[in-house]
C-alpha cells in the first residue's frame, strides 16, 4: 500500500510498533478517520491520539492462532482482552455481524464481525 510512513505513536511494548497513512478514510460507513495506524501486534494500552484514528491490527500470523479450552480459535476481541491493560472485562458492548469493512483506501470491501466494546475502567 503506498503512502505508509514508519509512525511516531508511542506505544508500551517494545514489540508493538505501526505504520501510519496520514489523511481522510472512510474505514466503514459513517465513519471518517484521519490517521490510520497499521499494527505488528496487540499491545497494552491503546494510545488516546488527538486525531482521529483507526487502529488495524492483522492477526493472520500464526502467532495469534490461540485457542480455547474446547480448541475454539479465540476471536480478536478476546486477543485484544487478553493484552490491553484497560478494564474491558465482563460483556459490556454489543456484537454487530456482516458490517462492511475496508482495510485500506480503495481496497474492497470485506464483511467483518465488529465487537463495540464499552471501557469499565475510571
């Protein structure tokens, strides 16, 4: 994808560290962004940027293939549970299917499973 740039977010973890592509995208429906931050994994605490910002984690690495107790591949939402330090316990949010999803600008568009999840922390 042209236009990514190494990022200056700090983030907690050695290991964690994006790209960015700096400009207006719409990543779905009624939602405009103006930075998009591509990430190498989950890290622990997400960054509260003063520009609006879409954070896409790829977890098609083998590495994130965790499973549960019944060898359920977990969802990412459970993955980014695990990691970020914020208080996301319990079943707060609400679970959207089929939501139209686009990655990058002028990619195609991908149905996707989005989780809202409401922070209970402070």
């Amino acid at each position: 994808m042209s236009g990514l740039t190494a990022s200056d977010m700090v983030w907690p973890d050695k290991n964690i560290s994006s790209l960015v592509l700096v400009g207006d995208f719409s990543p779905t429906p009624g939602i405009l962004v103006q930075r998009t931050e591509y990430l190498t994994g989950f890290p622990s605490l997400f960054p509260l940027p003063e520009a609006s910002t879409a954070f896409i984690i790829t977890a098609n690495d083998p590495k994130f293939d965790l499973r549960d107790m019944w060898g359920e591949l977990l969802p990412i939402d459970a993955l980014i549970k695990m990691k970020d330090c914020d208080a996301w316990g319990g079943s707060s949010g609400r679970l959207e299917p089929d939501v139209p999803v686009i990655f990058e600008p002028g990619g195609t568009t991908i149905l996707c499973r989005r989780l809202r999840l409401n922070c209970r922390g402070p």
